[in-house]
C-alpha cells in the first residue's frame, strides 16, 4: 500500500537548502573576522607582558646589587697552602731570623706577623697544659729555658669574603638575608733563641664555606618594639 508523501510547510526547503549555504557562509566568515581581529585590551596585554620580561631581566640582575664585604689581611700569600708552604720552608736550628725577615716575616712590614716576648710565650704553654717541661719538644723546650733570649713571631691570616646571595626584593625588605661566607684562616708560632729558629707549627682552616641566613616575619618593621621600647 502507497503512502502519500507527507506535506511541508511552504519554505521549509529553502530555509534547510537554498537559504542554508549563504547562512553558513555568513557564520564562518564571522568566525574568522573574529579569530583575525584584535582582542579588547591587546595593546595593554603586549605592555603587560613587555613588563613582566623586563622584570624577570631586572631580577635576574639584581642580585649583583646587593651588599658584600670581606675581611682580609693585607699580605702576599694568596691561599692557605702558599702560608703553609712558607712555614715548612722554615727548618728549626739551622734557619736564621735574618732569613726570615728577607722572606716576608717582617713583623714592621708583613701585618699578620706579631712580636711575641718571652712572658707571652712562658704564658701560651703554660696556660692549661697538663704536660710537664720535660715532655715539650725540643724546640719548646729550648727556648723556655733561653729566659728572656727566647722570643717568636706570631703569624695570623684571615681572607674572609661574605658575598649577599638570595632574592634582591626579600633581601632590601630585611625579610630573608642570606649570606655566603667563604675563605681561610692560618695560623703559625716561631720560636727563636736570639737569632736561631728553633720551632715552627701551623694551623688553621684551609676552607671555610658557611651560609648564614636571617629571618624577619614583620621585615623592616621587626626592629621597631625594640626601637619604641620606653628606657628609664
């Protein structure tokens, strides 16, 4: 049995046909005016991201300007090992304070050379020492007995550097400091009867590496109860 074909309504295939094509073209050419045109607000956008690389290149070189400071003693060693090779060198009975001093241990030029006399040295092994006279080493021994013709030269050298490392902003604010604390420490006794070298020892600390860091939660505020604290 034949079914009649179902009516529609007058217009219907040019609404889904013939009107449908320019419909669809009107839409995509909308979608791409709208893809191809400049955002609202794109010329701010560009500044703000010019802002923020700038600010990033600016960070990254802040941290040159932040503080450092060293303490170092003015003398030719350059390290612990050219101080150390500078004592060994030394040999005791044989090596001359006349040598020494044509070396680079004169106390009147070289500032990590201190006279000692012999009451300071009496009083360095004295002090706390659980050893008895004849226990010393020779050289020691030596000297102690030469009485006031026993002298020596102390030799301290400190080049210490404390470079400011961290966030540049953090840092300024006195919220969180950081300090990298790098360097040597030497130390070294000669003891002479008269013009003889008869002892040498060093010491020290050939590295020294710390980081210190300091915390304020208020920042530039944390220091201000102390600073409004009533003093009778």
């Amino acid at each position: 049995m034949l079914q009649s074909p179902v009516p529609t309504r007058p217009g219907l295939t040019q609404r889904n046909g013939a009107r449908g094509a320019p419909a669809r073209y009107c839409i995509m050419q909308t979608m791409r005016r709208a893809v191809s045109a400049p955002l609202p607000g794109a010329a701010a956008f560009r500044r703000i991201a010019l802002l923020v690389t700038l600010s990033a290149a600016t960070l990254a070189g802040c941290q040159t300007l932040l503080p450092d400071a060293s303490d170092a003693t003015q003398v030719e060693w350059r390290s612990f090992d050219e101080a150390r090779e500078a004592i060994e060198a030394i040999e005791p009975f044989s090596t001359r304070k006349s040598v020494l001093i044509e070396s680079g241990f004169d106390p009147r030029r070289n500032p990590a050379v201190t006279i000692l006399t012999y009451p300071e040295i009496v009083q360095r092994f004295s002090a706390g020492s659980a050893l008895r006279p004849d226990e010393y080493e020779p050289g020691i021994r030596t000297c102690l007995a030469a009485g006031k013709e026993c002298s020596g030269y102390a030799v301290a050298v400190r080049k210490i550097k404390r470079d400011r490392i961290g966030n540049f902003w953090l840092d300024s604010f006195a919220f969180r400091r950081e300090t990298n604390i790098t360097g040597w420490i030497f130390n070294g006794l000669i003891l002479f009867v008269d013009d003889l070298v008869v002892y040498t020892v060093f010491g020290g600390q050939p590295s020294l590496h710390e980081l210190q860091v300091t915390r304020n939660p208020l920042g530039p505020l944390q220091g201000w109860g102390e600073a409004l604290r009533p003093h009778f």
